[in-house]
C-alpha cells in the first residue's frame, strides 16, 4: 500500500469511527460540541504554572474513550504529525524564564520548564477532545450542530466540502502519481525538475474535477447552502450530560485537586 492509498483508507477510517455506536455516539452533536468547546475553553484558561491543576484535566478525555470503544493509542497515531508541531510550540521558554519556580528533590526548576510543559500539555488536551468530536461524531452531524449555533453558513459549507472532497483530490495526486512512476521507472518520487508542471496538472486537474462536483450538487437541488439531515434530538440525556460536564469542568479549573489530594497523603 503506498502513501495515497494509506491517506485514503485512513480518512475511511475516520468514518468508520463516527459509525460505531456506543453512549458517546448516541449523544446529540449539539450536547458533544458545546462540551467540547466547554473543555477547551477550560484548558486554554489555566495558568501557565498550574500543570498540576491542568495534568486532572486528562481524566475527561480518558474516560471518553473508554466508554466510546475507540483506543486512546488511535488518536495518537492519527495525529501523529501534528503532534510534534504542538509539543515544539513551548521549547524556547525555559531560555526566556529562568528564575527557579520549585525543587525537585535536590534539583531547581524553572519557571520556563513548568510553562513549556504546560503549554505542551495543553496542545495534547485540546487536540485529543477535537479528536474524541471528530472520531464519535459524523461529519454531517457535526455541520448541523454549528449550524444550531448559527455558525455562518459559508463556513459550516467549507468545513464540510474540505472533509469530504480531500480524498477526491488525494485520488487526483494517486493517479498523478503513479503515470509519473511508470514514465519514471525506479526513480524516488517526483523530481525537482518536474515540481512545476506537476503541481500544475493537479491544479487543471482539480479544477475540473470541482467543477464537475458543482454541477452534480446543483442538478441535485444545491442553491448556496445545504439542508442537513435531522440527527438526534437534543433531549433531556443530553442536557445533563452537557451540564455535568461544565459543572465538572468549573470544579477542576477553580479546585486543585491533585494538591488536595497531595495534602491528604501527606497527612
């Protein structure tokens, strides 16, 4: 199987998630992005030095995973590229902050050390909830449910186009691709002499490939928005969840509970 076709069957995989059913996919759209926004938020507001705080955070999504069947090791490997990218974005910061913030047995540590952790662990939390959406959540569920939030349609549009038609385009750059190969026999990828025509081949050929997908959704009745299929009601299950979930939320942001329970041991 090469790169393309690893892409592919990768997307098809995402699809396969949503489809499970487990209580996590049986909640309403509406009820998992507004807790996921709620978790968001509530990860992004601590305090560069609270990791401890922060660190209980793991708990949420952790559970979620076990209850909707879908391995945490799963979404690691599916973000596997843009993870490094979120765990490079503190690096610098124990050369701008050095003062020592607390000690490890005999060993100081900077404040610039507990931030870059910090700001790391909050990527991590943040990308692995946006995951948990994506994973247990359809994508036309998910548009309806910002459409409910009255998200401007445009975008709700470009959100849903760029899900579902990536694979058209990775499918345009297989064929590409493999006529390069077999004109090329043995050689590793595309030369550099040949970037340039390539990559404007892919831009024809993409271009009409859109234009033959804009058709077909105006023969099928597309006027500038879409009509989404009702999906589950948000009904009272999916107000408590969404309740207890901020309301847990608020009580580990403002409650350190790692140092209560740090205090209970020590006693």
């Amino acid at each position: 199987m090469n790169k393309m076709d690893k892409a592919l069957h990768e997307l098809g995989e995402m699809d396969d998630l949503a489809a499970q059913d487990s209580p996590i996919h049986r909640l309403s759209p509406l009820a998992k992005l507004l807790t996921t926004i709620a978790y968001i938020v509530t990860v992004v507001s601590f305090h560069k030095y609270d990791l401890s705080g922060m660190a209980v955070m793991l708990l949420f999504p952790v559970l979620l995973f076990q209850i909707s069947g879908i391995p945490v090791r799963t979404c690691f490997y599916k973000l596997r590229i843009v993870l490094p990218l979120v765990m490079a974005v503190g690096l610098f910061n124990p050369f701008y902050d050095r003062a020592p913030l607390l000690t490890v047995g005999s060993l100081p540590v900077s404040g610039g050390v507990v931030s870059m952790l910090s700001l790391m662990l909050k990527g991590v939390l943040c990308l692995m909830a946006s995951f948990l959406l994506i994973a247990t959540t359809p994508i036309d569920s998910l548009c309806a449910a910002l459409r409910r939030l009255h998200l401007p349609s445009m975008l709700v549009t470009l959100l849903l186009l760029t899900y579902r038609y990536v694979g058209v385009m990775t499918e345009e750059l297989a064929v590409m691709t493999e006529a390069y190969q077999l004109r090329a026999p043995g050689q590793k990828g595309v030369h550099v002499s040949a970037w340039g025509s390539f990559l404007g081949q892919l831009l024809l050929r993409s271009m009409d490939r859109a234009q033959e997908l804009y058709n077909s959704m105006q023969l099928r009745g597309y006027h500038g928005h879409f009509h989404y299929a009702p999906g589950r009601p948000f009904g009272l299950r999916d107000a408590l969840y969404t309740l207890g979930c901020c309301a847990a939320f608020l009580l580990l942001r403002f409650v350190n509970i790692a140092e209560l329970l740090g205090r209970l041991v020590v006693r």
